[in-house]
C-alpha cells in the first residue's frame, strides 16, 4: 500500500469566497462538483485544498483525505484493527471507491482510489 496525496478537507459555506483567497495564493480550480471543490497548485500538482458544502453521500464532511494505491486493502487493515468506520467501502458516481474512518483524534479521514 503507498499514499498518493494528502489533501485537508474544508467545509465551509463559502466556496466562491475560499476559491478567490486561495487562488490568490498560487492555487487553481482542477475539480468543482459544486458542492465539493478540489484546488491544487499548477507547480506541484499534488499539493491541494478541498472544500465542501457537505458531501453528496456520507453523513459527515471528513476532516482530510487520503488516496491510497489500493482501498481495499486499507479498508481490510482497518476492519483487522477494529477502527471505526464512518462511511462503508463503495464505489462512487464521480469516479472513486472510497471509505471514511475515524483516526485516534477523533478526525474522520476519507480514504480512496480513483478508479
């Protein structure tokens, strides 16, 4: 298993407004779902913010996510640990397969592939 990325996810009801502060420092929009806006640095592609109005189809908005090379096999870690999961394994519409689960802190953490 590796990590691709880290990325904070920020909920806030002020995309329009985010959008603007952050692209003022050097970021861009590369995914805009409306109620979820993904932008990154057009340098270093990998350095991104997310922002959410909420999320489409889990019960809370995460605190970060985290794409991993293969979910399922994180997902299986987890369920072995007896960690708590948030939002079951799934295939999503927008093109991930995904699960949350709460960390030690009590922060939720969106774990995915993109598919």
């Amino acid at each position: 298993m590796s990590v691709r990325r880290v990325v904070p996810d920020i909920q806030s009801e002020a995309m329009e407004e985010s959008r603007d502060f952050y692209g003022q420092l050097g970021f861009e929009t590369v995914m805009d779902l409306g109620w979820v806006m993904t932008l990154a640095s057009p340098a270093n592609p990998t350095a991104q913010v997310m922002f959410m109005s909420r999320d489409e189809s889990a019960p809370v908005v995460p605190d970060m996510s985290v794409e991993v090379d293969d979910v399922d096999a994180v997902h299986a870690v987890m369920l072995d640990r007896g960690a708590e999961i948030v939002h079951p394994l799934r295939d999503e519409e927008w093109g991930v397969r995904r699960f949350f689960v709460r960390d030690p802190n009590g922060r939720v953490v969106n774990v995915l592939t993109h598919r």
